[in-house]
C-alpha cells in the first residue's frame, strides 16, 4: 500500500514586524487583526481592521513564519 502526500494549505495569515513612520518604533501584529491598532508612543494608527485582511499602514519590516 502506497502512502500519498497529505498536502497540508499554508495559512494566509501571519505575523509581521511593522514600524510606525512617525517615530520608528516597531511592533509584531497579526496580519487578519479585528480592531485597530495604534502604535504606543504617539498613537498613529498602524494597522485598519477591514473585516479581513487588514490594512497596515506602517512600514512592514519583516514578516514572521
């Protein structure tokens, strides 16, 4: 008997390293997030949720797998 390769799908969503344009401070926040997020020190917002993926408007670093 034969084994198959169980494909398992790669999620679509994951974590990324983003730093905030006005005072370069960075954070670590899941890409699909349900609520806005402001960055702690000068309250820009960095991520829009959008009831998906949601929008970052800073600047992605790195993204984490």
């Amino acid at each position: 008997m034969k084994k198959h390769n169980i494909m398992i799908p790669k999620p679509r969503s994951n974590f990324v390293k983003i730093e905030c344009e006005s005072c370069q401070e960075t954070m670590i926040l899941y890409t699909y997030s349900t609520k806005t997020i402001q960055c702690k020190s000068c309250n820009a917002e960095l991520v829009i949720n959008t009831g998906g993926h949601a929008k970052i408007l800073g600047k992605i670093i790195e993204t984490m797998d």
